[in-house]
DNA sequence: ACGGTTCACTGAAACGGTTCACTGAAACGT
DNA sequence: ACGTTTCAGTGAACCGTTTCAGTGAACCGT
C-alpha cells in the first residue's frame, strides 16, 4: 500500500507567515486582510506547495464548488452525449461535475442522488428515472436541483428545462399515419413503475385520436439488449417501431439487418432524441430532434446560476423538430 | 438558497444508546464490540434515520470507498461506452466511481488526477492522454493507480491492461496493404506532444516496413470536428484512412457521404476499438476489436483488489482482433 | 481629548467522524 | 489467591479547514 505523502497544512503557511490560521484562510479567499498580506501568504503557500484541501474545506464549509449530474441511464447514448456536454460546459464555467449514473433505477437513483447532497455538491443537475418520487422535495429542502427532461412532482426546484413531450409525440406518430402506418410497436426505455408518466400518457392520447392500434413494450437502451426486444417484435410480425430513443431504435436496426429485412421498404423506424450518430446510418434514422446544445447550455446556466445562490427559478421547455431522414416508409 | 435539513450525528446515537461516540462508531462498522450492541446501535441508528456523513468519515479516516475513473477524452464514443462499463462493474463490486473527463489536454489531465487524489478516491483508474508526465509517479506514491490503454512511465502502478498497439497496428496496416492501399492518411486523436507517444511509434515502423506512404493528421473525436478534419482531408486527395479511433471513422463516413463519396467503392476506412455503433453503419467499420467487456472486467479487478490493499502488481495485455467488415475497399 | 468607526488580524469553537491508548471487569489456569 | 489474558467499552486527540465574535490600534470629526 503507498504511503500518502505528507502535504503541508494550513498551519504550516500560518507559522511560516507569523499569521494566524485563520488569517491565512481569509487571504487565500482573498477577504479580509489587507493586499500586501494577500501577497504574501500566496507567494509563501506557493513555496511550500500548499493547496487547502478540499475534504477539509467541505466539512467546514458545507461548499465544494461542484455539480452533481445524475443521469437516467448512461447506456443510452443521448444520454452520454448530454453527460459529456454538461461536463464541458461546466468546465468552461470553471466548475465540475461528478457524474453518476442511476442505470435506470429509481432505486438506485435514490441513493445516489442522497449521497451527491451528502458529498456537499453545490447544485445538481438530474435527469429523473422516476419524475415523480417524493426524493425530489426532499432533496430541494437541502440543495438547488434543476431538471432535465420531466418536471419533479411537488418539489421546487431551482429551474427545469423540460421538453415539449406532448409535441414531441405528436409529431412522430402523425409522421407515421401519414406515411400509412396503423399498427405501431411503441418502445419505451424501462423505467420507473410509474404509469402514468407523462410522456406515455401522451402516447396513449395521441394514438387514440389518431385512430392507431398500438403495443407498448419496455426496452433497455443498450444496443445488444435492444437488439433482443426488436428481434423478438419483428418475430412477433411487427413492422412500424416507434423508438423512445434513439439507442432502441439501433437496436431495431441491427435486428433487421439481421433478418435481411430493409428499412423502410420491409420495416419502418422512428427514434426520439437525435444522437449525431442517426445522420450516418443508412438509411438516416427519422427522428425528434430535441437542439441537445441548447438543452446542455440551458441547464448549465440555470444550475451556475443556482449555485452562485441566484433563486429566480426558470422553466424552459423545448420544442421538438421533426427530423426526417428515410427510415419511415 | 435552500436551508440543509439538519441531520442526526454520531453522538446522538451515542446519547441514545447510552454509549460513547466510539463504540457506536465501531459498532456500525461491525468492529471491536459485541454482537448485542451492534445490533441495538444498528437499531437505534436506523430509527434516528443516521448515516455517517462521507465527508467527515473521509477527512477522520482517509478513505471514501470511492474509486476514480479519469478518461483521456469523453468526446470519444469507445471511451464513453468503457467509462460506462467501468461505472456498473464498479457498481457490483458495490464501489463508486467518480468519472472525470481530462477533454485530451494533459494539463487538465494533471489538474484532475490531483484533484481525485484530494478526494480521497481508494483507488484511480486513468486512461492516459500523455503516459510519460512526470505526474503518474508521484501520483503512484500516494494511492493505488491502474492504467488502461498505455505503460505509465516509471510509475509503479497497482496494475496495467495495455493494448498490444504494435499487433493492433500491424493488423490494420497490413490489411489495407493487402487491399492495395499504399498512400494512406492516419487520422490520430489529438494529444500531448510527446512525440514518442508508443502506437504512434509503431505506425511509423510498420509503414516504413510495408513500404507504405502515410501522412499523419491529428482529429478529435467528436463528430462534427472529425468531420472537418476528413472533409479536409478528401479534398486533399485522400482516399484511405486509418483512423486511431472508431469515432473518428464516423467523421469519415460522414465527410463522404458529404460528398457524394461510396465506402468502399470510392473511399476506404479502417476504424480502431469497435464501438458497437461500427457493426450497424453500412458499410461496417472494418476495425481492430479490444473486447471492450474484458478489458472492463480487467481493469475493475485490478482496482478493486488494490482498494482492498491488495499489493500484487499485474500487467495484463489485450490482444487485437481484426473486425472485418467492408469499410475497406 | 474623546467617543465612534474602520481596519487588520486572532483565538477558539465548530464541522462529524475515526483511532489510539487505556480501563475495569470477568474469565482463566495453576 | 494470584497474575495473566481477553473483552467491551471509553476519553480525548486528531483530521484540516472555516467562521464567529472579538481585540487592539490607528484614524476620524468635533
């Protein structure tokens, strides 16, 4: 086992300033003490190589400077890609992210997002598995969270940028009528038990004015894993996928390929969310766009800005695009 | 700003049991005193809804039952999928990790691995942009260090899973040789300026001994930003690549069809990874395969058994696989 | 000369655990 | 009856900061 190397301590920079801790403490957050002191303290921490330590300064402090981001479910690639985008912009913000992933479970999502207010994240950012756990007005008593994605049930939140579902799918099942599909296997990433969370409901009144005969399925986001639920609904002779993401409706892909059936002529796919990856399969995978750039800068401004101890809250909502590229027929 | 919900500490439960703060310190963690009494703190504990604060336990002790995962690029759709892996295998092994992104730049890459260091992470696991900084070493000394990917220059790392980059090279090159390729543009991520850097070693000994003629271009990982550099690069004259990673292929493929350019037919393009998005592109990425799982299953071992103070130092190298499938004409 | 501010700095108590060295009592062997 | 172990549990120091409530000196206007 190595030996941790011993660093120099608060006390050390005091005693070789002939300050007092507490002195040195204010002068390193630069507060307090006169310029010239500043001055000297840093450029004596510097010589001894001192750097407060961040452990330390959060018991004290309740403060660590960084945001929690936890994720749904990080196999799915929209998700990873709105991960990596959140880590960037929050480092352009000289802040950083720790991120955790719920893997889909409301569960698990629980106990992580506990022990991110326990780590003394400043904020947290949460794309909710289960919207409406009664975790979320707990956790908003202690910390500011914004949401991506649903709105929390009765908590209050410090901001959410939550997407248009309604919209959203509006637009992909009155693609698929009007491309002439009546009979549509609709796959949704599995989730909390929860029956009624928004995005469904929609489903079910969309297709029920639109006259559509639908069959709900849950798939995991992982291409292997959804690869196996599109086998077994193509076996199942469904042939018109409406994809609660992108990452399922890979998954449909590589089934029919699989089974040399060819999209669009033999089957028909719609993804939700647009993954850059969507544009380079042929054919393109038709797709609800949801602007992922400007769901990472809003969500990072709304969290900084909680953060920094600024309580206006915010609801932003994204409109969705159509994103037609060919994998209807 | 929110008010933290106050929260019941150790000396609570001592009160309540009518024990010190000691004893139900190690009663909680099962240590040093009898079994009647761990279980009556358990259930005191429990019904005064106590945990230990992780930052106060941290600081006392110097442990977090954290483990640290610090990615070379995240931009990289491989490295996503290999930190997402990383998070659930840690997961079962009932550990945690905090994943950070270095974004390619060594300096951050510094800033970083310091700052998990600071965290008290048990263990890091790291994916190095630059293998030779000076950093590893020191940080070796201090905590328990697996790499992934590449050899840490005079580290005395708790355990390695390197890529025979050499056989991994050879098999690329020699297939696009064997497929008439002789000028070919090698697409590398962007990296340290170590201008030694192992793989990179390894193209230019192999080219020399295939007689080929290459031109080294460094590209990021992200999408849009590979496409630039392969958009570039065909309007060179370009028309074979060798990309060191799958998601710059995707650029590639992008920039092609862009242009009107068929893979194979017209272009000819090898990735290096395999990313399970390169088996549904049409063609399929040709690739040199690294068994993602193993190499998760590896290094999760390795880091696991050195939290635990396990000091038996292993190196354990990853063979290539060639992944044919049609990308090169 | 005097009360009142301002300024630069300090002492000590948090923060919430862990751990070391120790204690008193019971159990043991002889 | 005695010295030795073992056991369950304790008191207090410690981890390295921050922050609250002062303190003494210099400076102010009158």
């Amino acid at each position: 086992m190595p030996q941790p190397r011993k660093r120099a301590t608060i006390r050390e920079v005091a005693k070789a300033t002939g300050l007092s801790p507490a002195s040195v403490s204010y002068a390193l957050r630069g507060m307090q003490v006169s310029e010239e002191t500043i001055e000297r303290v840093r450029r004596v921490a510097a010589e001894l190589g001192y750097e407060a330590d961040p452990i330390a300064r959060a018991l004290a402090s309740g403060r660590t400077g960084m945001i929690g981001l936890l994720c749904g479910s990080l196999e799915d690639l929209w998700q990873q890609a709105l991960a990596v985008g959140i880590g960037r912009a929050l480092k352009d913000n000289d802040r950083y992210a720790l991120i955790l992933d719920a893997t889909g479970d409301p569960s698990r999502e629980r106990t992580l997002a506990r022990q991110l207010r326990d780590q003394r994240v400043d904020a947290l950012i949460v794309q909710p598995v289960d919207p409406a756990a009664p975790l979320w007005a707990e956790l908003c008593e202690s910390l500011p969270v914004v949401s991506i994605g649903d709105s929390l049930a009765g908590a209050r939140t410090a901001g959410e940028v939550v997407f248009d579902n309604r919209a959203g799918v509006t637009l992909a099942l009155e693609h698929m009528r009007d491309r002439g599909h009546r009979r549509i296997a609709v796959l949704t990433p599995t989730r909390a038990s929860t029956p009624d969370r928004p995005a469904d409901v929609h489903v079910l009144a969309e297709t029920a004015r639109l006259g559509l005969d639908i069959e709900v399925v849950t798939a995991p986001q992982a291409l292997a894993a959804a690869t196996d639920v599109a086998r077994r609904m193509l076996a199942g002779g469904h042939r018109a996928f409406f994809c609660f993401a992108d990452s399922i409706a890979y998954g449909v892909y590589a089934a029919s390929a699989e089974q040399g059936l060819r999209i669009p002529a033999d089957v028909s796919v719609m993804g939700y969310d647009d993954h850059p990856m969507s544009g380079l399969l042929s054919p393109g995978l038709t797709t609800v766009d949801w602007d992922i750039d400007g769901i990472v800068r809003a969500a990072v401004r709304l969290v900084v800005a909680a953060a920094d101890g600024n309580t206006r809250r915010r609801r932003i909502v994204q409109a969705p695009e159509l994103r037609e590229r060919g994998s209807v027929g």
